[in-house]
C-alpha cells in the first residue's frame, strides 16, 4: 500500500473540506454588480394569468392544470436553489471567478412558462411534466474568468462541484464552433433536492456578447417569427461571437465523470430458495 499517496488524498480531501467551509463562512463573491443576499428573491405576481387559472403570453398559453404544475415547478425550484447557491459561492471563491448576475439566479416564471409552452407547441403531445423533465435552467449561475486563467478557473469549478456530489448531466462546450454561442454550458443534478441547476462558464468577452445578442435570439426563437428573418438573426448573432477570443485551451475542457449511484445492497442478495411442497 502506498501510504505516501493515501496521507496525501487524506489531506486533499481534508484541505478541500476546510477550504469549503471557509469560503461558506466569508459569504462575499466578487460579482459584477451589487452583492445579492443568498435567500431567493422575491417573485412579482404572474401578470399574464388568466381569470381561470390559465397563462397566455406572445401567442403562447397553457391551460390552468399545466399552468399549476408549472407554479409547482417554480416553487420546487426555488427551495432547492437555497442549498445550491453556496456551494456556487464557494466554488467561485475557490476558483477565483466572478459570480455574474447572481440576481437573476432563478428563471422567472413567464419565462419558464413561455419556454414550456413553446415545447408543447412544437411538439403536439406532448406532456407539461415531459416539457418540464427537459428544463435544466431553472435555477442558473455564470461565473467568468478572464481568458488567460479561464481553462483552468473551468476545471477547478467543475472539479469541485463534482467533488461536493453534484452529478453533471449535461456538458456541452461551443469554443470550437466556427459559428454561434461560444462558452461552456453545464447542468447538474443537485445531490439532496435532485434539483437540475445550470452553471454556464464565461470570459468577459463572451458574457458580452451573449447580453449583446439575447434579444435577437429571444426575437429568434418566437413561434410566428417567419423563417427569413430567423436566418438573419442567427448571422446576426454569428457576427458577434465570431470577434469573441477563444481562452488557451477551452476547446479541451470536458465535464468531470459523473457520479454513479450507490448499488442498492437489496439488489445484491440471493434470490431466496425456492422450497418444494410434498
């Protein structure tokens, strides 16, 4: 055995664990706006609810059943977001990033509602709780890294979340497209609540120019926006993102493996002996 290698996991683990709670204990982030409190924000009141109980919103809707599972959704949501968000505030400290629009943390309602609706929509069907099993966005954090220390801010943030339990379920890295989005975007499965939680990693310059191309690509992705127009503002958007500089080796970066679940040690008992009746 070598104890050398064990002594050192033991203090690595041991480090991490210490360097957790201390980042926990100091609480302040550096952010790129005004430092937020940790407890969720408020939600104003769905505006867009119709007298029955149903949503409607730019042509879209959903009937009262679905819009309720949906307000259960964003309920659930919100009290999971409670123990994701510091273990975020630690690993952005740790990694040495910035926590970027750390108040819009959680989805608005309408959006997600807009966002279900256009699911169903396009997918005749289909189920609100199908829709729904597909949103990973509902609880979302950036964090930004200047490009020089950006592959390397990445792998420690991913690293650590991994470590923390959290199961990455989604990675899906754009740095090596010609055209479009250039970042890495990530989900998780939160280990207690279960919770999809998205961590999308950023350099400055292409957090810019994703704020710069939101509303065309909100424009984009409109049920009645006519096919033309959709081309337009995808070159749009390709235009912007092509002067975004690519980080030294973002191209590389790939997700943390994923955590398997414990074995069921039911499942690993003999099947009981079957006893002949005379």
């Amino acid at each position: 055995m070598n104890t050398h290698r064990t002594a050192h996991r033991i203090v690595t683990r041991a480090a991490t664990a210490a360097a957790l709670a201390t980042a926990l204990g100091l609480g302040a982030v550096h952010t790129a706006t005004a430092s937020a409190p940790s407890a969720a924000p408020v939600l104003a009141p769905f505006a867009d609810t119709d007298p029955d109980g149903g949503w409607h919103q730019d042509g879209l809707a959903l009937n009262a059943a679905d819009n309720k599972k949906v307000d259960a959704f964003v309920a659930r949501a919100r009290r999971a977001e409670r123990s994701i968000t510091p273990q975020i505030r630690a690993a952005a400290r740790l990694s040495h990033a910035d926590l970027i629009g750390f108040d819009q943390r959680l989805k608005s309602p309408d959006s997600l509602k807009r966002k279900v609706a256009t699911s169903m929509q396009e997918s005749p069907g289909q189920t609100v709780d199908a829709s729904l099993g597909k949103i990973n966005d509902a609880v979302r954090f950036t964090l930004q890294w200047p490009a020089g220390r950006y592959s390397q801010g990445v792998d420690s943030a991913a690293g650590l979340l991994s470590s923390w339990g959290n199961d990455s379920t989604r990675w899906s890295n754009t740095w090596n497209r010609t055209a479009g989005y250039k970042a890495v975007n990530s989900a998780w499965r939160a280990p207690r609540s279960h919770q999809l939680f998205e961590v999308q990693f950023h350099t400055p310059e292409s957090k810019a120019a994703q704020l710069e191309t939101h509303k065309l690509y909100e424009e984009q992705r409109l049920p009645g926006t006519p096919p033309e127009r959709v081309h337009e503002l995808q070159e749009q958007q390709n235009a912007i993102f092509a002067a975004v500089p690519v980080p030294p080796g973002a191209e590389r970066l790939t997700a943390p493996a994923r955590h398997l679940p414990a074995p069921d040690p039911a499942r690993r008992l003999p099947a009981p002996a079957r006893v002949s009746v005379g």
